[in-house]
C-alpha cells in the first residue's frame, strides 16, 4: 500500500474523503471546511441527527454538493478533547473495515485534526499507518480458498507537515516487521522449526549488506558447553538451530552492540512433564520472542538505522521422547552454573541461559531478551502487560517509556533477593524452576544469575504475543515490544538520556546522537 503525506484541496476529486466528527454534534476542522464547501450540507445532516460522532461508527455520504469527491466517510472521534490512544485505534480499525468491504482504492485522510491527548501530529500519522497496516493483515497460506484481494492502494495524509512523510516511512518499516513477525509466529510448527527460523534468518541477511548471519548447530553448541540448551532440545527430531543476525551500520563499525535475544521454541508440549491437551497448539506461538527479534531486525534493517545491533533466534522444540531430558537431571551450563531440573516445562530458561552466555562475547552494550517464558506472567499482568524484569534501572525505564509511547504496554515486576532463594536446589547451583508464587519473576531471576556480565532487561510476552479464540493469531504488536516499535526507542541509552518524547525524532535524533559520541 502507498501512503502520502500532501496537503490536498478537499474539493478535489478521491474515491472517498475520511473526516472526522466528535459526540453532541462538535466538529472536527475538515468537517467544517467540507461543510462550507458544500454550504451547510454536512452540518444540516448533523443536526437531524444521521451522523453519528460514536467511537466505532462511520456514515457513509454520497454526492455531495460541491464536491468532486465520490465519497465521504463521516467516521465518529467521542467526545471532543477527550479522544484516547485506544479509541483512535478503534476509529482507524472502522475506518479501514469501511473502505476495505467498499472495494475503495484510494483515499483521502483528514483524521490528521484529531486531537488525542498527549500526542502530536506525527504520532497520529505513525500510528495510523501501523494500525492500518495491521487491520489489513490475513494469513491464509493454508487456506485452499484465499481471502479476497485487498483493493485499497492509496491513502493520502491531509498534511504538508514536513514531518508526516518520515512518520509514513518509520511506520511502513515498523509494519514490514510486525507482518514478517506475525507470519512467522503463525505458521504450523509442521513447517516453522527451529531449521526454519534459521532459513528465514538466512533469507533476512540477503536484503541488506548491514546484516550477516552465524547459525550454531547441536555439534558446535555442544563444543560450546551449552548444555542446558542441548538437553531441551533431546527429545525432539527437529534439531536446534540458533541464528544469529548481525545489523553492522553504526558510524563506529567496532561500537558495542545491542543484543536482542529471543525464545525460539517452535513447540513446547513441556516435555517428559507434559502440558494437558487442552490449548496445545496454542504452544507453537512458543517461538514469538525470536519471531519478535526477527521483526526487529528486518525493521531496523529496513530504516537503515545507524546502530550495530545483534539478534538471536534461540530455535528449538521441547518433545517427550525416549531420549528426552527428565525431572532429576543436572545440567552443566555455559557458564558452569549446574542446573536441577524440575519441571521440564520451564525450558525457556534452560536455552535461554545458554543463548544468554554466549552473547557475553558481544561485549553488550546492552541485552534484552524475549520470550513467551511463563503462564505466570499472564496470571499476573494478563493479556494486556508484557512483563518487565531487569537488573538495570536505566534501561527499565527507558523500555517502560518506550512501551508508553507506543501503546505495547509493559509493566515492571521487582526483582530482589528473596526470589533467588526460591531458586534453591539440595543438588546443583539452581532448580530450574521457584516453587509456586511469582513464577514470572522467579523465571527472570533464573535468568538474573546468567547475565552479570552486562546491563540486561528480560521481556516476558506471554501474555501479549498472541490472540486466543475467535481471532486467534499473533498480535506482531506485543510480540514486537523491544522489537520493532521500540527499535528506535531502546537505543536512547546509547546516546545518552534522550528524550523520549517525541517517537518521531528518533531516527534522526540517534543519527546525530552517534555522530556526536
Ligand atoms: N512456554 C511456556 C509458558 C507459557 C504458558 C506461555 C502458557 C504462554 C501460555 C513455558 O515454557 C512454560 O511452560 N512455563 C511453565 C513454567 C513452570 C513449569 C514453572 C509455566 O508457565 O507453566
Ligand atoms: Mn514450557
Ligand atoms: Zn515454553
């Protein structure tokens, strides 16, 4: 789809006009400048009542005097003043519903004017652009019969606010990572094993010359100690890849990187202590942390971002097996901590403790990690609050600012000693799992123990990185929390307290940030 940023006459002719009107007959400012040009035609509408300013409803309008417009879309905004992020989410989800079941090709957009608190022109465009993006998603690969074409081709922002453009260019990048994200995470674990995050990882590299691949396999992670990752992976006949992508593009090529790591398990049935039945399936979205690493990097790819950042797709799959790893074991780790195992289930910890290890030799500027880590998690915060657990206030904070600017929430759970003696085995260093209370932040303390070398922040998106029921998929957006929309926040540490203010800026604020530094 292409997206434009023009300030456009609203005589002038467009398959539809999108304009705005808020609750109690109050209008947005293009609603009164069409019914100027149309000399009172949309406000006499109003006042007998036929368009309605409710969050969720649209009139569509035909022929309207004056106008060469075939179509306006009179799209309700609430109250006015008290727009809120969700509800102008809800209204551009209406809105692409509207144009998407009319066949309409090309648009004109003018809820540029509305007014959402706390938020500018540029978060609107950026905003709209994603959510757009977003709406339009289908996945129907295996599908015999495939969803109708989409014709919608063009939207035009009703703005020559020089801004708009970068914000249109930002989102696109940002959309292309969500999408690569969510297809990814919904393929069939049949096709997207641990080989095939590898291949995609390969086929990622290709697009830019910024970006090159390692692949680890068993033989080498097992010369490299990485034993807690081996054993997960033991039971299953899919062997374990780990992809590691590196972005290359900081003006200083030898500047520390960012690492992302991501929760590869492209199934978890939990092992020798098998999960119930019910919902299993739902265990091939086990891999949206390294789908979530993967979006990033094709986004920052995408924006050429001037950044040296690293991500790690952990892929394996955690089967029952004759040869599978069992309640009672030890493990020897990278690091040489030994692990008991207790649950087989808690296997994200066991590769990712590995995969955690091994980025040591990056010499990180900084780590965070991915992973759909715990069913805890998402008793805690539900569906809505990726969890936060970092050993580093800095960077929490920053994350939480990033999560709040771009609506993928994120909430910080504490991390203080008393969690790691949970941890306690009568055998090994660690049990692999903290007994029953705060197992989220018992699993980010498992972690804690692996990642003293560096600052680190640890993302749980169990709850957030897909859909259940009638809709079920991956969100891509909460998958996507360090990821994509946060690609160009969390670098702010490199530079300096940046401001984080202003999303918009952020791409050439961190050019120039690196440039100085
Ligand atoms: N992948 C799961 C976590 C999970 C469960 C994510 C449900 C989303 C929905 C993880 O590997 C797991 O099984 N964790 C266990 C840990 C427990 C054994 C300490 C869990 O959460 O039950
Ligand atoms: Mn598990
Ligand atoms: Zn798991």
């Amino acid at each position: 789809m292409k997206y434009q940023a023009n300030s456009t006459a609203l005589s002038q002719s467009t398959d539809c006009l999108i304009i705005g009107i808020y609750e109690n007959n109050e209008f947005t400012k293009s609603f009164n400048e069409i019914d100027q040009i149309t000399k009172g035609y949309l406000s006499q509408l109003a006042q007998s009542q036929d368009l309605s300013g409710k969050i969720g409803q649209a009139t569509l309008l035909h022929s309207l005097p004056n106008l060469a417009a075939k179509r306006v879309l009179v799209a309700g905004c609430g109250k006015k003043g008290e727009t809120t992020e969700r509800q102008f989410k809800q209204i551009i989800q209406r809105v692409t519903q509207t144009l998407k079941e009319l066949n309409i090709q090309q648009a004109i957009n003018n809820l540029t004017d509305v007014e959402i608190k706390d938020r500018d022109l540029f978060w609107n465009v950026r905003f709209t652009v994603e959510t757009i993006e977003h709406s339009l998603y289908q996945f129907d690969e295996f599908k015999s019969k495939k969803a109708d074409a989409i014709s919608l081709q063009e939207i035009v922002f009703n703005t020559d606010d020089a801004q708009a453009q970068q914000a249109i260019a930002e989102a696109q990048a940002i959309a292309s990572g969500v999408k690569a994200a969510r297809n990814i995470a919904n393929m069939p674990p049949n096709i997207c094993t641990p080989a095939y995050l590898a291949e995609q990882a390969k086929n990622l590299a290709e697009t830019s010359t910024a970006l090159s691949l390692d692949v680890i396999n068993e033989e080498e992670m097992s010369k490299l100690g990485m034993n807690a990752y081996l054993a997960v992976s033991r039971g299953s006949q899919n062997p374990a890849y780990m992809s590691i992508l590196h972005f290359n593009n900081a003006p200083d090529k030898n500047a520390k990187p960012i690492v992302l790591v991501g929760k590869g398990l492209t199934f978890d049935a939990g092992g020798i202590s098998l999960k119930p039945a019910a919902d299993m399936d739902e265990m091939k979205y086990d891999m949206c942390g390294a789908a979530s690493v993967f979006g990033t990097m094709k986004a920052i790819a995408e924006l050429n971002l001037p950044l040296n950042v690293i991500g790690v797709l952990a892929g394996c799959e955690n089967l029952p097996d004759g040869n599978a790893y069992r309640p009672g074991d030890i493990l020897t780790t990278m690091n040489g901590l030994t692990v008991e195992v207790l649950n087989t289930d808690a296997e994200g910890r066991l590769v990712l403790c590995d995969a955690l290890t091994y980025v040591e030799r990056f010499e990180p500027q900084y780590v965070i990690d991915v992973a759909t880590l715990t069913g805890a998690c998402v008793v805690a915060l539900g569906q809505h609050n990726s969890g936060l657990v970092s050993t580093d206030d800095a960077l929490a904070e920053q994350l939480l600012q990033a999560a709040q600017q771009t609506t993928d929430k994120a909430w910080r759970l504490p991390l203080s000693e008393e969690y790691q003696e949970q941890l306690k085995s009568p055998f090994a260093d660690l049990a692999n799992i903290g007994g029953r209370w705060g197992g989220a932040i018992t699993a980010g303390a498992f972690l804690s123990n692996f990642t003293k070398k560096y600052t680190w922040a640890h993302l749980d998106i169990a709850g957030t990185a897909w859909l259940q029921g009638a809709n079920k998929g991956a969100t891509g957006e909460n998958a996507i929390i360090t990821s994509v929309k946060k690609a160009n926040i969390i670098v702010a540490p490199v530079s300096i307290t940046m401001p984080n203010s202003m999303m918009g800026e952020v791409t050439s604020k961190v050019s120039e940030a690196v440039v100085e530094s």
